[in-house]
C-alpha cells in the first residue's frame, strides 16, 4: 500500500530567512492561502518570538486558514513556547515545534551545555509545550553531524516526553544522499517507540543534496518532508517541495508513496513566491524553471513531434502548465485577455482587470507577440503597485557617449508632485540619483537585477531591486518594456514598503 507522506511547508519561516526573502503580514496571508490551496499538510508560519511582525503574522494566519495544521517555531525555552502557544491559539489545527542543537559543536560552542543538559532542557520543553497542545514536534538541529546513540537518547526521551513529530535535520547540508538515509535506518531500528509517531527530514542544499537526502529518508521510513516553495532558504537554500513531490509522483514505483499536494497549484505557486519575495528561479530550474518544459534542440523537438515520452517524464498540465501558448497581440479584445488569465490562474477584480487590460494594450501596441510570460510578468508588476504611496509619474533621461547621463524624475503622492534632475555615472545610476534627492535621503541599495523575460529585442524587462535598512531588506520588482522606466519603478516600489515598515511614509518636510 502507498505511504502518506505529509508535507511540512516552511517557506513562511526557514524560506523567509533567505537573504531579501522577507514578508510582511500581507504578503505572507497571500501566500499562506495559496499553501492552503496546494494542499499542504503542515505550514510551520513563522518563529514567533523573533519579532512582533513575525508573532502578528503566524496569528493572522492561524485566523484565517482552516485546512492544514498551523505551526509556530520556538527554542526550548519557556518563553519561547508560550509566545508560540499564544500565536496559533486561534487555529482550527494547532502545532508547536520547539528544537534544540545536538551535534557536538554546536553543544559545546554555541549551548556550552553537556549532552545530559541538553537532554534534560529537550525533554522539558517537550512536556511544557504539551502542557499548551497536543501535538508536538521536536527537532534535533544539526542532526546530521550528530552523535548516533546521543541521538537514539534524546530522541527516545523526548518521544516518552509526548513528542508526536521528530524531526532529523540535516542543517548545513553536510550528508550524502547514502549517510542521510543509513541515519534514518538506524533511527526508525533503535529509538523505542518511533515508529508510532512520525519522522521527518529536513534537509538543507548546501551541497545540492537536499532533494536527494529527504528522498533517501523516505526510502528508509520518513513520513514527513519539511520543505519551502523553490528551494528557498538559509544559505544555498531548503528542500524545493515542488521537487520532492512530483519525484514521488513520478517515481512512484520507486518510492511507494503519496502526498496530497495538487500538483496543477505547483507553477502558480512558485510564481506567487518570485512575485512577492524577488527571488528570481533560474530559467532551468526542475518542476517550475521557464525551460522545464521547453525544448529547442532540433533532435528533441523533433522527438517531441512523435511523441512527447521521448523527452517529457511529466504532463506540463500535472503541474499546471498549458502545453498550447496562445500568443495574444494588439488586435486581442478584453475577452480574450480575460481567457488568458483564466488559463492562467489569475484572479482580478473588475476594477484591476480595467487596469491590467489597459496596460497590456499599451504594451501590445510596441510589442509584437505578448507570451504568457509578458502576461504574467505585467499581472505580478500590478499587483506589487496595488498599495503604493508613492508613485512614479514621470522618467526623462537623457544620454549620449561624450557625456554623463542625466536624468529627470517625477514621483507623485496624492496630488502633490516633486520634480529633481540628477546626473549619474549610467542613466539608472542617474534616475536612482534624482530619487533619492526628491526623498531626501540616499538608500541603501543592495540589489539591482534586470532580466528579459521573453526574447527578442522588444521583450518585456524585468527589474528586481533590493534595499537594506538595518537588517531587514526591501524588495521592488516591475516589469515594463523599457528597462529605464521598469528600473525607475522597482527602486520606488521598495522604497514605498521601506517607508511604509518605518511608518513615516512621506516626501521631505514639504510633502
């Protein structure tokens, strides 16, 4: 009989810790709600003592979702738990997950504490938290540079404790595919009592393991893969759940397993994540890459003409891909735009569809083919400008090789608008230059990433910005035909959230 495996989602927690990942409680409702719809299992929400932004998110989650089990992360300390208790106490389905370090460096560097204390701190966190819910997981961090029999103690001990998840992470992506699952073999043969609750792997990709080692504990007796939305995460990032769950589906008769994930929610998923944390997946990324479903070599393309098995393992509609690509133009009417974004998923109100439509015939009108690709890029640039306070009203630049570039930049708020001129190094140098001087201020910039989205000389440009103030980062993300403008509007985009986190959203003195 095929094994349920659950699936752990923590892109809202580990994924978020990625550098320039980070949410506000919006963006992470948005996403939390589209997990829901994937058919997760368990979303673990956030670290709720980590910050009152963190805590008010996990709540307003826990409200609102009704479907999987609400999670909330916490150290074996008291204060944690209860903070974590009083976060997910509004969910329908509740679960506490509290971790302490077990492998010998980090025992002795980071806890300065002997294997017994560490035990003993497990094994009462445990028993507190359970004092709150009934359904616990414990982790042991680092797990996979850990002790074996250290492990069989405390994971013993903790289980007897009430633990009914225990977790074997392989925090810095040190194992092999081969250790990582020969870990969980000896786990699920010497801990007393494991086999009545679940086990489950967390695995990070510092080597490129991750995906390969959570599905070598499942080989070995795992029931639970803890995962994030396009790998993302700490370092070289987390398991990608959408990897691991179409390799099960795939390789079913390898792997004997199951989830219920709704795989056709996959690629809207992995786009929503991109959208609203700027994280770019790469073009040949597995499952959800621009090219995972592309073909272009001759030998292949004719393959593909006879039959599709030749180089396709999957259905692109398993994953929510459409394989025909209706190429829409100036000519197309509101009808078909709106069939389009049915095909894709997209949901609007009438009033961001007049809004999207009349941007869309803009750009068709330059633009000779608009691919689902343009469509999505121009349905995501809408919905990152839906709550801005300050907007771009106006970009001039003007440039040649004798001279530096200068640039003229508007920014409206309400009805009130401010003008400067700057000169810069290159003319996005000199339009960041002309708006920082309308602010006031000059901000930190700490990314600036622009990619065509199709091909061609006339393909529709994609501009990721990034800004750091202490140590959040703010991210800004437009897409337009210029790369001038789409420059211009990403940089006031993060500025709009940085101002809106600071809670002084405003334009000098005078605005």
């Amino acid at each position: 009989m095929s094994k349920h495996i659950k699936i752990f989602d923590t892109t809202l927690r580990d994924g978020e810790q990625s550098p320039g990942c980070s949410m506000n409680i919006q963006e992470k409702l948005e996403v939390a709600t589209q997990l829901e719809r994937l058919g997760v299992d368990i979303i673990e929400a956030g670290f709720a003592i980590s910050s009152k932004g963190d805590f008010e998110s996990i709540a307003a989650i826990a409200k609102k979702l009704k479907k999987p089990i609400i999670c909330s992360l916490c150290r074996t300390v008291k204060a944690d738990i209860e903070m974590a208790a009083e976060s997910i106490k509004l969910a329908e389905r509740q679960r506490i997950h509290t971790f302490i370090a077990t492998s010998p460096i980090h025992m002795e560097h980071k806890l300065k504490m002997s294997p017994d204390k560490v035990i003993e701190t497990a094994v009462s966190a445990v028993k507190y938290a359970k004092s709150f819910i009934s359904d616990i997981e414990f982790s042991c961090e680092d797990a996979g540079r850990s002790d074996r029999e250290f492990l069989v103690r405390i994971l013993t001990e903790t289980i007897k404790a009430g633990a009914t998840t225990v977790n074997i992470p392989d925090t810095v992506g040190y194992q092999t595919p081969d250790e990582y699952g020969a870990l969980i073999r000896y786990l699920m043969m010497h801990v007393p009592g494991i086999d009545t609750i679940d086990v489950s792997v967390h695995c990070h990709n510092d080597l490129g393991f991750a995906t390969a080692n959570s599905l070598a504990g499942v080989l070995n007796g795992a029931t639970q893969i803890e995962c994030t939305i396009n790998g993302i995460g700490e370092r070289a990032g987390n398991t990608a759940l959408e990897e691991v769950v179409m390799a099960l589906k795939t390789r079913a008769d390898i792997y004997n397993s199951h989830t219920t994930i709704n795989t056709k929610e996959l690629t809207k998923t992995s786009r929503l994540v991109c959208t609203v944390t700027g994280s770019v997946v790469q073009a040949n990324k597995a499952i959800v890459g621009a090219n995972a479903f592309a073909h272009e070599a001759g030998i292949h393309q004719d393959g593909m003409l006879k039959e599709r098995l030749t180089y396709e393992i999957m259905n692109p509609e398993d994953v929510g891909l459409k394989e025909t690509k209706l190429v829409l133009g100036k000519h197309s009417g509101r009808h078909a735009f709106t069939d389009k974004l049915n095909e894709l998923g997209v949901q609007m109100t009438s009033e961001e569809l007049n809004k999207a439509f009349e941007r869309f015939k803009k750009m068709a009108d330059q633009k000779k083919e608009m691919t689902d690709q343009d469509i999505e890029a121009l349905i995501a640039d809408e919905a990152s400008q839906s709550q801005e306070i300050y907007h771009l009203e106006h970009v001039y630049v003007v440039s040649d090789s004798a001279k530096r570039p200068t640039a003229t930049v508007q920014i409206r708020k309400e009805s009130h608008i401010l003008e400067e001129q700057e000169e810069g190094a290159g003319s996005v140098d000199a339009i960041y230059k002309a708006i920082d001087k309308i602010f006031g201020e000059s901000f930190n910039l700490l990314d600036y990433i622009v990619q065509a989205v199709t091909g061609g000389t006339d393909a529709l440009a994609e501009v990721v910005v990034r800004l750091k103030e202490n140590d959040r980062i703010f991210t800004g993300r437009n897409a337009d035909l210029d790369v001038l403008t789409a420059s211009a509007k990403a940089y006031v985009t993060a500025i709009n959230k940085l101002l809106d986190q600071r809670g002084k959203p405003r334009i000098k003195p005078n605005l």
